[in-house]
C-alpha cells in the first residue's frame, strides 16, 4: 500500500508534463521553418505564331498545360524553383486566314497549320512582394513574379500546301527561352497555397510553328495555370 501511494505523486506529476512537453514539441516542430515546397499548375497554353492567329483577340486555339515545380527559399523575399512543364498548342484553321496569305505561304514553302507538344525545363528565382522568415508567417495573399533561362523541346506537325494537294511532315527542335512567370497566391492553411500563375516564355526562335517572318516577333507560348503549392517539413517524423 505504501509503495502505491509514494508512485502517485510521481504519476501526477507526469500527467502535468506531458501536456507541456507535447506543446513543447508542436511550438519546435512550426519553429523550424519550411523553406522547401513543391506544387503542382494545371491550365490552359497557347502560342504568339505566326499561324495561330491574333492573341491580343484571344484568337488562338488553347491545349492542356501542366507544370511541376520544387522551389527553395534563400531569402525572405525571394527563392529559386525550378519548373518542369508541357503544354499543347496547334494553329488557326485554314479558313481563319485571306487567300492572299495562304498564298503566300504556299509560294514560299511555310507551313499553313501546325500542332504542338511541347516540354520545356527552366530555373528561375522569384521575387515575391510581401516577404516572411517563416512559412508560419506568411500573409493571406500575395503577388510573385520571375525571370530566369530554360531550354524547350518542340514536338510538331507541320503542313504544308503542295502543288499535288496538302502535306504533312513531323519536326522537332530544342530552344533556349527566357521565362517570365508571376503569380497571385492565396494561403489555404498553414502549408498550402492556391494561386493563379501566368507565363510567356520568349523564345529565341521564330520557327515553332514551321512558319518564319509573318509576325514581328519570335514564337512565345503562354500558358495560364491553378497552382497548388505545398511547404514541405525538413524533419525527419513530421508531415
């Protein structure tokens, strides 16, 4: 019976501690800051070419557009990510476009339609305009944008008007660009953002679409994407 009562004390006090010990663990645990995340953008792409048609008339056929992206924090204000992604994009139809131009085209050997798959691979740091130590402290919403250099392998079909009728031919290229992406985020939860991200990615080639010298510029794919961005834990045991 002694021996009973002299190990209640004890067990009291542990019932107290634990308590403590547990927040103790919590308050370490969102101390250390989660400087690394990943997400994950689904969209819409298109192409500035020079068969697609007009884009500041939103005269442009859209594909599907995915990205995955892991990024790291190396300041309060700005972190460097990198971002894999793939985008479909394919040109006006045949009747969107003057006789005179088709001629034209058809004269000089350019393509007249083009569908593409494209993949491209970029690293880039991101400023974002509202900065914070801690993943605990980042701010409701925020606004972000980058430049930085990638490299894009286009996949495409191409045709062409021939004297004996249409013809097609498949063609693929790799393509230094300059990406320029920016963002609005809005936070969920403690380790999860949603945003809307844009981006254009300026190539240095004229030649995506199979068509050179119809428009002033380059061909520039676009996309416009949901993100989802996920912090992710350093320490080992904890999500």
């Amino acid at each position: 019976m002694k021996k009973i009562l002299s190990t209640i004390p004890f067990l009291l006090a542990a019932a107290l501690l634990f308590p403590l010990t547990v927040s103790s663990q919590n308050f370490y645990k969102e101390k250390v800051s989660r400087n690394q995340y990943y997400q994950v953008g689904l969209g819409l792409g298109a192409m500035y070419a020079d068969n697609s048609g007009r884009i500041r008339r939103v005269e442009v056929k859209t594909g599907p557009s995915v990205s995955f992206t892991y990024g790291r924090k190396i300041h309060s204000h700005i972190d460097l990510r990198g971002n894999l992604g793939y985008q479909r994009t394919q040109s006006q139809d045949q009747d969107y476009f003057s006789t005179q131009v088709i001629e034209a085209w058809r004269t000089s050997g350019q393509a007249l339609a083009s569908k593409n798959n494209q993949v491209y691979l970029d690293l880039m740091p991101t400023l974002h305009i509202i900065g914070s130590e801690n993943h605990t402290q980042r701010k409701r919403i925020n606004l972000y944008m980058g430049t930085g250099f990638g490299m894009l392998l286009n996949l495409n079909q191409e045709t062409r008007l021939e004297s004996n009728g249409p013809e097609t031919s498949n063609n693929s290229m790799v393509v230094g660009y300059i990406p320029v992406r920016g963002g609005l985020s809005y936070k969920l939860n403690l380790y999860t953002d949603i945003a809307f991200e844009g981006s254009i990615l300026l190539t240095f080639s004229d030649k995506l679409d199979g068509n050179e010298g119809f428009n002033r510029f380059n061909d520039h794919p676009v996309a416009g994407q949901i993100v989802f961005r996920h912090y992710i834990n350093p320490l080992k045991g904890y999500d």
